[in-house]
C-alpha cells in the first residue's frame, strides 16, 4: 500500500488541478505470462498497436506493450477538463493525447480533445456532435494510419480530423486558446434500410488487398438502444470507399433484422466483428462480416450468445456491454473470439475457436463470473495470448445530468480466467473484490510489466481525501495496480472524491515510448471533470 508524501487542500467532490506525490512499492509482476509475446493484431488502416482506438489495437486487446508507472515514487497530476469526460484517447507518435470528451451535464455534446501528455494543457479542441440517451454512438472515434482521428458526427456523417501534426512541447501559436481541429473531409449521411437508425459505429478495412488506398471503411447503421420487446429493428452493416474530399465512390452493404448494437467493433486484417442485442431478449449474437473479392460485404459465421429481457442495473444494454475481442493463443497457435454473454443469473466469459474464413467457431469455454443475480459488465475484457479479466459493472448509475455521483458502490469484482494450453477448457485463475469496494470502465493490461490498471471506488466512511475527510455519500476514486498473475494488488493512489472525480466508461491509456527509446513510465485516465496523469518520477 502506499505512504502519502504531500497533502494538498482540496475539498472533496471539487473541480480543480490538484498535484500530489506517493511513495510506492514497486509495481512489478512475481510471474509475468505476457512479456515477449507478440500481438499479431493488423489493420492496414489503423495506427500502431497500443494507440489506435479505445480499445488500443485491431484486436481490441485492452492492452499495451509499455510499463506505465511502475516505480517507486508516484506523482498524480490532475488537470480540469471544460469539455468533460475524456473518456477514449490514443497518442500520437508526436505525443499529443486525442481523445473524445463529453459532458453529461451540457446536452452530452461531444468535443475532439487534444492534450499535450506532458504539459496536460489543452491544445485543440473541435465539436463533433453528442452522445444521444443510452447510446454510445458519437463517443467512439480511431486513429488511422496516418494519425488522423476518424469520428462519427451526430448527423450520421463521419470526418477525418488532421491530428497528426499535433505535437507535445511544441510552441503555441496565438496564444494559449484552443485551436481548432481542421476537417479534412466529411462523408454523406451514412444510411441504412430501418428509418429509425443511426450511424452507430466506424471503422477501417483491415486487410491489404481490401483497403490498398485506405480509403475503406466499415460503417454500421443501427437503432439507439435499448430496445423495447415488441420493436422491429434492423442493422446495415457497410464497406464504404471514400474519396479525399469525402464523396463515396462505392458502397455494399447487408442487413442484420432482429438486432442492434450498442458496442464498439473490432475489425483486424480477416473481417469485422460485431456483438448485437436482441429485443426480444432470447438470444444476442456476434456476427462476422467479410468481404467478396468483388468488394460485397457478405455474413461469414453467427454465434448466438444468452442475454436477459430486461436492462440490468449497471448495463446499457438487454444484451452484451463488451467488444468482441480477438486473442492469439501462443501454446495452441490457435486465434480465439472473446466477449461476454448477458445471463441470469450469472454472466459469462464465452471463448471460440476461429476455424475458417465461414465456419462458425467452436466453443472452447464458458465460464460464471460475479455473484448470482448481481452479475454484469458494460466493460470490455482483457484478452490477451491465455488470458481474459473482466470486472463488474452491477449497479454502476449515472446521473450526469445533474452532477451527482453514485451514493452506495456497485457490486465490486475483477475476475481472471484463462485457457489451458491445450486450448480445450476455460477455468477461473482469481479473482479480487477487496480492498476496492467497485471498479469502473475498462481494465487495461500492461504486457511488458505484467501489471494491470484498474480505475475504481470505495465509499467507507474513513476514507479520506488529501487534507479532508469524505462524506459517506461522496466515494473517493483511485488508480490502482494489479499484478496480473495473480490479483494481488499492489498500490492505489487517489484521484479524488464525488461525481467530478467519477470514471464512468472508457480506458486507462498510454503515451508512447520516451525520447530515449525506454518504455512509457505514465498513464492517463478521464473524469467526469479532469483529465488524469500517474506518472512514475524516474520518467
């Protein structure tokens, strides 16, 4: 556990900057099962691995080859962020943060951010629309693979954003205001076949001979969610080749009735990979799409999956809150489809075995994870090589709209299961509650250290704040370590306390490597107000 070194006069629940510094045992893994084994993720039209979407790369591996912060001596910078929640970023090679912050208080109008990771001033900023009700659409933005940020406006358009020239350290032009983000280009409306739907989700075509301009995109159009039991819905799913001044110049497409989705996709160099919700709440399914050599989208495999007919306290959505995750199981040499079910009473890590371009993949596993009847996760996994990590999401609420954090926790929970190596069985390796009351958004791994970054909440009453103590109804917020091998956790430093301080969705993320070639010592992470820096001081 860690000593505090410096206290700083912070009220609890404020919005403010706030420096503090925390001695620490070193985070390092006893058994590291992830250092030295490659992520075979490709995607022609996305930047590198590590730092291209939300989930960090083609397989939506939630993990990253860097260390974070890992040494003894911790320092966490917190800066005000007027646009909100950041709650996606990625990092340019330049080391500019870009990411998508939203207030939920402000009609959820969504801001394309950009931080300078060293200063943590902000440098541009553009708005690009809002985060309709439960819908996630216009949250999501990618990369590409000239750093440009691709991102969907409100309207079902979606632009490619000229990130690429920003950079950290660089001297401000104009002063120190915001400057814009300049639009590259902007598609058409981006339709499909139900009137009641929306551009929902973009990403780019991964494989070379598809996408040899990349100028390819999947597009999925679909209904907001969640839906009623009684409602008719359809899903298009699109290949849109776009021109440089945004024009479509072709365009396939394929429908999905019966279901919509609330997720983000995962496209690596073999196809697209979608979870639906169903409304009639029987059964989801994950869909694979490919494409024709003529450039027709066609429907590799479905996957059917168990989700309840009804919203769980903590979920968006009737069926799955995860990414479909893609993972290479080095013992096997077998590449596996990951993602969670939505059972009652208890939810599922489900594990497949691809097989073929249109074979459905074979079941490897099924596991239980949390506590009968008080089990859900609107979080993606962690898939890496053997390993999957979820964590718990059961009664997580959100009341953005009038700036109040969430008075009890949620159901706390990170649990760790992995395959064996003969890729025949799936089996629970741990699982931690304590000392973290809750956990919130996504769990990132850092391969290269072994440890895993879990933003999360504890509401004792003892709990107290740098320099004040903590209403029981205002939770403080921390950043811990885990080793990832075996739960064991390792240090917690805090962020501060109540809704301005909350974490609601998203990723813990990096920056790249130092100008020295050594592997990045800080993490960032976005509030519902600030903008998060843990950073190890020997960086």
């Amino acid at each position: 556990m860690s000593v505090p070194d410096s206290n700083a006069n912070a009220e609890p629940g404020d919005v403010s900057d706030l420096t503090l510094t925390r001695s620490v045992h070193p985070a390092g893994s006893v058994r590291n099962l992830f250092a030295g084994v490659p992520l075979n993720a490709v995607n022609v039209g996305l930047s590198d691995n590590g730092w291209s979407n939300g989930h960090q790369d083609a397989y939506s591996s939630d993990s990253v080859n860097v260390d974070g912060p890992t040494g003894s001596r911790l320092t966490m910078r917190r800066v005000v962020n007027d646009r909100g929640a950041m709650m996606i970023m990625v990092c340019n090679t330049k080391g500019a943060l870009i990411g998508a912050s939203v207030r939920w208080d402000n009609d959820s109008q969504v801001y394309l951010t950009v931080f300078d990771s060293k200063s943590m001033k902000k440098i541009a900023e553009q708005p690009i629309g809002n985060v309709p009700g439960t819908s996630f659409r216009g949250g999501y933005f990618f990369l590409d693979h000239e750093e440009n940020a691709v991102a969907i406006n409100t309207d079902s358009t979606f632009s490619r954003y000229e990130t690429s020239g920003f950079a950290a350290g660089e001297t401000r032009v104009g002063g120190d205001d915001p400057s814009p983000i300049n639009e590259m280009w902007r598609s058409p409306v981006i339709g499909g076949t139900d009137p009641n739907a929306n551009l929902y989700g973009v990403m780019a075509v991964g494989d070379e001979a598809s996408n040899p301009n990349r100028s390819r995109y999947w597009t999925v159009v679909t209904p907001d969610g969640p839906q009623s039991p009684t409602a008719t819905v359809t899903t298009t799913v699109k290949v849109i080749d776009i021109a440089p001044d945004g024009t479509i110049v072709s365009s396939s497409q394929i429908d999905t009735p019966g279901y919509w989705t609330n997720n983000t996709l995962t496209a690596d160099d073999t196809g697209l990979y979608v979870i639906y919700n169903s409304p009639e709440g029987a059964e989801g399914v994950v869909h694979k799409y490919t494409t024709t050599p003529d450039g027709d989208v066609k429907l590799a495999w479905s996957i059917p999956y168990a989700q309840v007919p009804y919203v769980k306290m903590g979920m968006t959505n009737t069926g799955s809150g995860s990414t479909v995750s893609l993972m290479d199981h080095a013992p096997s040499g077998n590449k596996l489809v990951v993602f969670c079910d939505n059972a009652e009473p208890r939810t599922h890590v489900c594990v497949y075995r691809e097989t073929g371009d249109s074979t459905p993949p074979e079941l490897v596993g099924k596991v239980p994870v949390f506590r009968p009847m008080r089990s859900a996760t609107e979080a993606s996994p962690v898939a890496f090589n053997n390993t999957v990590i979820v964590s718990s999401n059961f009664g997580h609420t959100v009341d953005g709209a009038n700036g109040t954090s969430q008075y009890v926790p949620n159901e706390p929970g990170i649990t760790c299961v992995r395959v064996n190596d003969a890729c025949t069985s799936v089996d629970t390796a741990w699982e931690a509650a304590l000392p973290i009351n809750s956990s919130f958004g996504m769990p990132q791994l850092s391969r290269s250290s072994g440890i895993l970054y879990v933003f999360s909440g504890q509401w004792s009453p003892d709990t107290a704040v740098e320099g004040s103590s903590v209403p029981t109804a205002e939770p403080q917020y921390y950043i811990s370590a885990y080793d990832a091998f075996d739960g064991r956790i390792i240090w917690q430093v805090p962020v501060g306390a109540g809704y301005p301080n909350t974490h609601e969705y998203g990723g813990i993320y990096f920056d790249r490597l130092d100008e020295n070639g050594r592997s990045s010592k800080s993490l960032y992470v976005g509030t519902n107000r600030h903008l998060v820096k843990v950073t190890s001081d020997e960086n």
